[in-house]
C-alpha cells in the first residue's frame, strides 16, 4: 500500500501549473496540517492498515518545502507504525524553499528521497515557466540534499516548449549529469485549462524526432527507463506502485485515493477541507474501468500488461504485435519498449 500527501501551498503559480496549488494561503498551513492528522486516522481505518503495511511515503503539491519540518512531525508521528522497514519516504521539493535546515529537518524525520522541481537550468527558460528558482539555486539545493546525507536525488525536468533547442536540452542534461542524483523525471509541457498558458497554446511545442533524441539521450548515460516520464539507477517505488495498479492513501485537498474498486476525492478547496476533512467523495469502478486503467498505465511503463486480463480478440491482437516486434511477450507478460508509442498500442488492442 501507498501513501500520498498533498501540500497545496506554492511560493508561484507557474505557468503550466494545473495542480490543486494557492500562493496566497500561508495562513492555513498549521490548520491544514492539522486536518490532514484527522483524515490520516479516518484512512488508517478504512484501509485496513496494519504494522508495517505501508510501502512507500510520497510528499507532493503544491510545494512541501514551504512548510517548515516541524509542522510534519505529528503525521510522522501517528504513521510510525505502519511504515515498512527502510520504506522509501519522498518529497517533492522547490530550489528556492528547500534550504540546507528545511532539508536537515526532513531528513531527520525520516524522508529519504528528494524529488526537485528543477524544470531547466536555462534563465530565459526558468522565466518564461514563471520558475521561482534561479539554476544556481537550483544546483546548491542538490548540493545540499547530498551533504545532509540523502542517497536518493531526483530531479524534474520540462521539454517541448517554445524556444527548446538540441542545444538548451542538451545542456540542461549536461549539468542534471554532474550533480549527485540518480532519478531524473522528464515531461513534456501540457497545456492545461485554468493555467496562465491555456491562452498561449503555441508555449507548448513538442517534435516527435527531438524528443525521441531527448529520451534516448537519458537512456545513454546509464539511466534506464522504466515508464514514460521516469529514468534512473534507481527506480521510485511509489512511482512503479501507481503503475502496477496498487492500492494508495491519498491525503489532503485535492489528493485522490484507491481502494479495490473505488476512488476517494477529498474535497479540493483548502479552507473546506481544513473544515472538514472527511468531506470526500467515492467513484465506484467496474472491472472494465480497471482493466482499462491497467492496460494503459502497464504499457506506458516497464510493468506490462498480464495475458490473463485480456480476452480472446484483445489476445491474438496482441500476439500480433508481439510477431511485429512491438511488443515482447515473457512471464504470461505483454511488454512495450517504446511508449511514446503506448497510447496507440493501448487503442489498438483494447
């Protein structure tokens, strides 16, 4: 089982930003923090959850490094228990917030992974994604999170935006290489409604041959890929737990959470959720959708797709992109190797 966090909380609204994020709530963040220990108990016991029985602790947003340490011990607190031995314990992290005490205090309550919000160490780029860090911050916070003693750094990187180049890229992979981590997470920029950019569609500018040389060139420093946005000598737990379908908390406004057949939404809205937590609404899935969601998510990433959940005609489909060589069939297991080529695999099959 899987635990996520949400901390809605942002020092800027970037530009593509679609999250659940507010920039002028600091005020609520003790009273936030505070509910999310009640809806943490209420979950605890709808899930079932025994000793040991979490895998994996995920902090994101929004930007958890704006909330200080000490606001996080109660939920540490109440989740000692239930946390697995050497879980991996993440959170997401903005250059800007993440100082050396901010990261000295998280990881003394146990966070063992840090995942930076990174986006490009290009200054025009970093301005025109509305970034609040400078590169230089950007490059120290990493620096940091290795001399507090983090093992496991991750960075985030953006690419198809007006202005990408092989060169920009290229560079931004050249300095991600020489700092200390071992996970880099690349996205293409989405348009999104409600963002700054949804009235500048022409932000977002992805070439199919650039990005193929973009993944490839990841691949060839020795991080491997194992789902479509993710590379690295080490692979997230938490990230490959969505991918194989398991069962996760989530917590906070606007998080989501899965149990079996059905998912809970509390309740967006920061200030309706500080009022009351357990305002969460449940979407009942049917079988189908479940089938449907594994198909999708197990070949966008090194997972697969079991032979067992697919029917006759959905079989020899697949077969037959196993004898074109599409996908590889091992372990009762379909694998794709290529998933910018996911999507329509998934469509052709299903």
């Amino acid at each position: 089982m899987l635990l996520y966090i949400h901390i809605p909380f942002c020092d800027s609204k970037c530009s593509y930003c679609a999250f659940n994020s507010y920039v002028d709530k600091f005020h609520l963040k003790e009273h936030y923090m505070e509910a999310l220990c009640t809806q943490l108990k209420f979950e605890l016991k709808r899930f079932s959850v025994t000793p040991k029985a979490i895998e994996s602790l995920f902090i994101g947003g929004g930007t958890p490094s704006t909330v200080a340490p000490k606001f996080y011990e109660k939920i540490f607190e109440i989740l000692k228990p239930y946390l697995r031995d050497n879980i991996e314990i993440t959170s997401e992290a903005n250059p800007n917030s993440a100082t050396f005490e901010w990261l000295e205090g998280m990881f003394e309550l146990g966070v063992n992974r840090i995942s930076f919000g990174v986006q490009s160490f290009n200054k025009e780029k970093l301005k025109l994604l509305n970034r609040a860090h400078s590169d230089i911050q950007a490059k120290e916070a990493i620096l940091n999170a290795q001399k507090v003693g983090f093992e496991n750094i991750s960075l985030d990187l953006i690419y198809a935006t007006l202005g990408d180049t092989k060169e920009l890229l290229e560079n931004d992979l050249l300095t991600a290489f020489s700092l200390p981590i071992n996970h880099i997470s690349a996205y293409a920029l989405t348009i999104e409604e409600g963002t700054p950019f949804e009235s500048k569609p022409h932000m977002s500018k992805e070439r199919l041959k650039l990005t193929s040389w973009l993944l490839k060139k990841i691949g060839d420093t020795g991080f491997e890929q194992y789902e479509i946005s993710n590379f690295g000598s080490y692979r997230s737990t938490h990230n490959l737990g969505y991918w194989e379908y398991k069962d996760y908390i989530g917590l906070g406004s606007g998080a989501v959470g899965k149990l079996d057949l059905e998912r809970y939404y509390p309740t967006p809205g920061v200030e309706e959720y500080i009022k009351n937590p357990l305002n969460i609404r449940t979407e009942t899935l049917t079988l189908e959708d479940k089938k449907t969601e594994q198909i999708f998510l197990g070949l966008r990433s090194c997972v697969g797709v079991p032979k067992n959940i697919l029917n006759k005609e959905e079989l020899q489909k697949a077969n037959l992109l196993v004898d074109e060589k599409k996908l590889i069939f091992q372990n009762d297991t379909f694998y794709n190797s290529d998933y910018l080529l996911a999507d329509e695999i998934a469509l052709f099959i299903y």
